[in-house]
C-alpha cells in the first residue's frame, strides 16, 4: 500500500512540475513572438 501511495504521488508531483514548466516556457515562447 505504502508502495503505490508513493508512486501515485511521485506521479502527481512528475505531472505537476511538467505542466509548470510548460507553462514557463510557452510564457516565454510568447513574450519572444510578441
């Protein structure tokens, strides 16, 4: 149990940390366009 608890969270966190860094750099890609 402790074993998927971890892994689901570990997930989470993976996608979180994903989706904030593509936000930063379509922030980015944006500015530079404009």
């Amino acid at each position: 149990g402790l074993n998927l608890k971890n892994a689901n969270e570990y997930n989470y966190l993976k996608q979180s940390k994903c989706f904030t860094v593509n936000g930063v750099d379509d922030s980015e890609r944006f500015r530079q366009v404009k």
